[in-house]
C-alpha cells in the first residue's frame, strides 16, 4: 500500500487488516510524512487540537483540519496566524 492505494499489485491488493489513513497528499505536494503529534499549547490557540506533521522531501509543516464525520483535511498553517513571539 501506498497511502490508500494499492501500489504492487496496482489493483486489487490484500487491505485485510490494514488501518487506512485518514488523510493524504499526492507527490506535488510532498513525498514522505515525518513524525507528528497533536497540538494542545496555549500559545498558538489557532493549532489547538490539530495534528502537526512534517513532510521530509518539501519541507512543509502540515495540520490536520478535523471535518467532521471521520473526515479530515490537510492544510498548511498561517506561518504565525498574527502570532508575535
């Protein structure tokens, strides 16, 4: 598997026991997702229970915006979102 799709076989592979993920990019946007954990700070409140992850080929910081329903949505986040440290 890669991601939620099949990657050898291309199609019809064996999803018996696997745990999908709950969302994804295609390569434009990045090639390998590092690490991550959720955010419960004070001091970036707009990050606030969001997942916060990194991408190893572009070097992009991501979040994950809950959609309700199981559903969720990778976003980059405001650099500082008005935030002055």
């Amino acid at each position: 598997m890669e991601a939620s799709h099949c990657f050898s076989p291309s199609v019809g592979c064996d999803q018996t026991g696997l745990i999908l993920p709950v969302a994804e990019y295609g390569r434009s946007e990045g090639i390998a997702i590092t690490g991550g954990y959720v955010y419960r700070g004070a001091d970036l409140s707009f990050l606030s229970g969001r997942y916060l992850y990194g991408d190893y080929g572009s070097g992009k910081i991501w979040s994950l915006v809950d959609g309700g329903g199981g559903s969720y949505t990778p976003v980059i986040p405001p650099k500082n979102n008005g935030v002055q440290k």
